[in-house]
C-alpha cells in the first residue's frame, strides 16, 4: 500500500492552527452523506474517463484511479470501509483512501473540479433514483387501491361534505378519488426529473475551470440530457431540492388524507370499515381497545415532511450568490423526508391489504340524512319544467315535511308529496332509491357503476 502524504484535511495547508473539536464535530458531514458514496465514484469515475478523452490525464493515470475507485466501492458495500470524520465528508473520504491505495496519482482526480459540483452531482444522481423509487411504491398503493374499488363498485355508502351526508356514492368511486391523488403525485415526481437533468459536473467552486473540459460528454455519462448554464447558479441551486420536497410533502399530505378519513370511518360512531389485528394494537389499561395507530402514524408524519420543506425553505431565503456552509444541512432534510415517505408508504399499502368495508352499515348511514334530495330536485327540473332555483324549494319544503314527520324520503307517500307539488306522479318514488341515486350520475368523471368500470379498466391498461 502506498504511503499517504495526503493524511488530512484538503485545506488543512491554508490553514495553520488546528481546528477545534467542536469546530470538526459540526464540520464534518460524512455520516450523513456516506450515503451517497455510490453516486460519488460514478461520478468520479465519469469525470476521469473526460480528463483522459481531453488529454488531461494519461491513460494509465485513469486505469489507476477507476481500479482504486472501484476497490473502494467493493469495500464499502462489504462494510469494510473505514469512514473518518477527521476528511469531513464522503468526497474527501473516498479521495484519501484512493491515496492509501494507488498513491500520489490520486491528486489528478480533483483536477477541473470543487467540493461544489461534485457533490451537487451527487445529489442530483441520488434524487433521480429516489424519485424512481418512491414512484415504485406509488404504483403499488394505487395497484392496492384500486384493487379494493374493483370489489366495490356496487357498495353504496355516502359522499360527505362538511363530514355530513350528501349524496349517495360508490365506495369504489370514493378511493378512486384517492388514485386520482397518487396519480398527480407520481406526475409531480415525474416532472422534477426534467427539472434534475442538467449536469453541475465541470462548473468547478463557482466560475467553471481552465482547463479544456467537455461537459456535455460527463452529462451523458451519468444520466443527464445536457449541463447546466450557468455556473454561480449550480453552485447556489437548491430548487431541485425544494421540488422533491414539496412532492413528497404533497404526497405525504394525500396520504395524511386518506388516513384521517380510515380513522374517523374506523370509530365506533362510524364503523364503516373494519382493520385487520395485523395493522392494529391494543391498549395497556383496556382489554377491548383496537387502536388504528398505524393510520395515525401516517398521519402524524406529515408534519415532519412539512417542517423539512419548511427547513430548507428557511435556509435558502436569505443566501446570496453562491455557495454557503448552511447548504451542508440539505441533503439530511432530504434523506429524512425520503425516508420518512417511502416508510410511510409501505405501511399505507399494508394497510389497504387489510382492510374490509363494512357494506351493510355503509348502506345503512347512506341511508339517512335525506341524502336523495338533490335528485328530487333535478327530477322537478327534467320532468316538470321548473328552474333549478324552484325545484330547490320545492324539495327543500319536502325534506322539511319528512323531518316534521321523522320519515325517510322513500317513506313519503305520493298522497303526502302530492299536497307539496301537486304535478307528481308516482314515478317520482324511484329517485329516492340509492342504486338508481349513484347510478344516474353518468356524466364524465361522475359516481355511476358504469363510469367507475370504465376508469377503472382505464387505469388497470396503463398500470
């Protein structure tokens, strides 16, 4: 093994007195960017590949550095590797150890490059990938989520608004709302890749470099579409950042959603739904408790996505141009949120595995609440020429003669609506039938079990 002359610090030669241990405790980030060593060594390996086609470095220079790069990387995913957090991060980790291993060769690697666009390479390379994964679990949740809309189109229960009973709806049409959800979001995520792929690579601490680089030819060896413009930009930028921390805070804010509504139909007043024992716990003190803690797991956790985007927002508003030791906090805000999301998704399409509506009580519920009205109304419009505005206090007068009486609209004789509106027939009694309620709502996007079927096949061909 070759003796390392390079056994500190990089600036350690600028600077002459030694750094206070507090001073390396809060300088050092390699235990949280150790986790980009992967996307570090490619991108090495990418940039050294450029230096020998621009005649750079000499051939044999590249072969020594990509061979110790590859060693390096064998060994970290064998847990072999030693991190030190006296070389501060994962860049300076990995070139300190390439001088353990090839010797003084290893200074070319730095050539026409900064800390500064190399690790912004990183990122963007790890965000791609991230990206890529949390729409994997996406793809799942909705593959779940419709999966339970399938057996369900004809399951009757009430659409709310103001958590107070509207109009009859399918349980199908309900958690198809939510792939609606899931759906943007994957867009969403989808979207910020274009936004990831120019290349910072070459554009150096902030002025871009002399030497004779080709950045176009780096860009596409690591995944890229063309490199970035602008190189004080690069160094500064973090709306990459932002984006994927907004999606994952929309995200996790549907997911929060979907949870909170799980829960109140869960209850005892609702019972709507019943939870699997495996996604539930008990109490310490009551022996009949069945507690829904994992959907309110979920829903809790959308605060910590919220505060991290919050975190890096806070952080970025009041940076000039260019680059600022606070930048060092965004890829921990980054990796918590990832972290947090992809958990959290995991554990929703957990949930939705085990999980059993109950359809009787569903029908039940929908059926109170004088929840067919607004089809009494739309019926006095297309049967009796009336405006809507009319038919609205016609119905309205209705439902107040049925709540003077504590009966059900279906429970009023045609005698009774007759007194209100004269010009009814008994044909007027098959819209307060709920079937026909859900099924008459057939324009595009609406509850009927036919468009439910259609968007669904719709979505089972695109997944």
């Amino acid at each position: 093994m070759a003796k390392n002359k390079n056994n500190q610090a990089i600036w350690r030669t600028r600077i002459k007195k030694k750094t206070s241990t507090l001073f390396q405790r809060v300088g050092s980030s390699i235990d949280i960017d150790k986790r980009l060593y992967k996307e570090d060594i490619a991108g090495s390996i990418a940039h050294v590949e450029m230096l020998l086609k621009q005649k750079i470095i000499s051939f044999k220079i590249k072969n020594k550095i990509i061979y110790g790069l590859q060693k390096i990387e064998k060994e970290i995913s064998k847990n072999k590797f030693e991190f030190n957090n006296k070389y501060e991060d994962i860049h300076m980790n990995i070139e300190n150890k390439l001088f353990q291993i090839i010797g003084e060769d290893a200074g070319y690697i730095h050539t026409a490059r900064s800390r500064n666009d190399q690790v912004i390479t990183d990122f963007k390379i790890w965000i791609k990938s991230a990206t890529k994964e949390i729409n994997l679990n996406l793809d799942q949740v909705i593959k779940s989520t419709i999966k339970i809309a399938e057996k369900n189109i004809e399951t009757i229960m009430p659409g709310f608004t103001h958590l107070k009973n509207a109009q009859p709806v399918s349980l199908a049409h309900y958690l198809m709302a939510y792939v609606e959800m899931f759906k943007r979001d994957k867009r969403r995520f989808i979207n910020n890749l274009e936004s990831l792929n120019e290349s910072p690579l070459g554009v150096a601490a902030l002025t871009g470099t002399s030497f004779n680089i080709d950045r176009n030819y780096t860009a596409k060896k690591m995944g890229f579409s063309r490199p970035t413009n602008n190189s004080i930009d690069t160094v500064s930028d973090r709306d990459f950042v932002l984006d994927f921390l907004f999606s994952i805070s929309v995200c996790s804010m549907h997911i929060s959603r979907i949870a909170e509504e799980l829960i109140i139909w869960n209850s005892d007043g609702f019972n709507l739904i019943h939870l699997s024992d495996k996604v539930v716990t008990g109490s310490s003190i009551m022996p009949q408790k069945k507690n829904p803690d994992l959907l309110e797991y979920l829903r809790g956790k959308t605060g910590s996505t919220f505060g991290n985007l919050f975190s890096m927002l806070t952080i970025l508003k009041g940076l000039p141009l260019s680059y600022f030791k606070d930048l060092q906090d965004d890829k921990e805000i980054v990796f918590k949120s990832n972290d947090t999301l992809v958990n959290c998704l995991k554990i929703f399409n957990e949930i939705l595995k085990n999980i059993l509506p109950n359809k009787k009580k569903m029908y039940e519920l929908a059926d109170n609440g004088y929840i067919t009205a607004t089809d009494l109304a739309d019926y006095l419009v297309k049967n009796h020429s009336m405006s809507f505005r009319k038919a609205y206090q016609k119905t309205a007068e209705i439902v107040n003669f049925a709540e003077k009486k504590k009966k059900k609209l279906k429970d009023l004789k045609i005698e009774e609506l007759k007194k209100i509106e004269p010009k009814l027939t008994n044909d007027v009694l098959k819209v307060f039938d709920l079937k026909n309620s859900v099924n008459s709502k057939k324009s595009y996007g609406g509850t009927s079990f036919v468009n439910i079927k259609r968007m669904i096949s719709k979505y089972r061909k695109k997944s």
